[in-house]
C-alpha cells in the first residue's frame, strides 16, 4: 500500500501517519510544500524511532509525484462529500490512499473530475469540522489492509 500526504501542515500528524506506515510496511510519499521543517522535533518525536523502518518519498510538487506513477496506478482520494465511503470500494495492494492538507484538505482538481475515487469517512456530528488526519490515515488504510486479509501481519504473542 501506498499513503500519499499533500502539502501537510501538522508534524505530529505526519510523524503518527509515519509510525503507522512503519508498522505496517506501507510506503509514505509527502509532497511539498510543507508546514514544517523535516526536521522538526515534534514531527520526529510524533515518529519516534521509526523512521528508519518506513519507506519514505519527498516529492516537491504533484507533478513531480503524478509524474512517477506507475501506469494504470490507482488513486483514491479521501476528502469530504466524497461520493462514496471509503468502505464502500475495493482495494489492491498497489494502491494509493491520498489525503490532503489538516487545515484545507485536496485540491479539488485532483478528485472532481473522477467520482469513482473519491471517498469520504461518514461523520455523524454536524457540528463536528473533521476528524484528525492521522486518524483518518488510520481508518481507510487498515480498511484496505482488511481486505486483503491482512497479508504479512504477525502472528499473535
């Protein structure tokens, strides 16, 4: 799996979304511009000692991350009013989880012209803005790996 984290702002946020990424051996790809330095002190404590165990990119702009892809890579881009939930599709071991920005989410050029993958995560508050990126990182990537029957976990004990 991939999880792809544009133009995050907040380092802890990205330093939990590393740490679950390191365990479980998903690749993180971050693209630019940051909020923070790569070396801020709260994005690696937030990561502990684990960033040596993730499979990390730096990408400097979507062009330059589109532009690598694979073909026929798939995204799924996860931002509110999404016409579908993330549970609601299926997902392969290849693919690629994009969330945005904490404060303002994806571009919308990245996601209005494909529907078919553009989810959401239901919310039940209306007075509720948002969920924290990292828990929302947490939801649909432990989703896909469900459906893939949890492929390469560790035993239990």
């Amino acid at each position: 799996m991939n999880v792809v984290l544009v133009e995050p702002e907040i380092p802890p946020n990205t330093g939990n979304v590393a740490r679950l990424c390191a365990a479980t051996r998903t690749r993180l790809h971050l693209v630019e511009p940051f909020g923070f330095r790569l070396e801020d002190r709260d994005l690696k404590r937030a990561g502990m000692d684990y960033w040596q165990q993730v499979a990390w990119f730096r990408w400097p702009s979507w062009t330059e991350f589109a532009r690598q892809l694979p073909a026929g890579a798939r995204l799924w881009f996860v931002e509110s009013n999404g016409p579908r939930t993330y549970a609601e599709v299926a997902y392969g071991p290849e693919d690629y989880l994009v969330f945005g920005r904490e404060t303002a989410g994806l571009p919308a050029a990245l996601y209005t012209g494909q529907p078919e993958h553009w989810l959401r995560i239901p919310m039940f508050n209306p007075e509720a803005r948002s969920l924290n990126l990292s828990n929302c990182v947490a939801l649909v990537l432990f989703e896909a790996l469900r459906q893939q029957g949890f492929t390469g976990a560790l035993p239990p004990g």
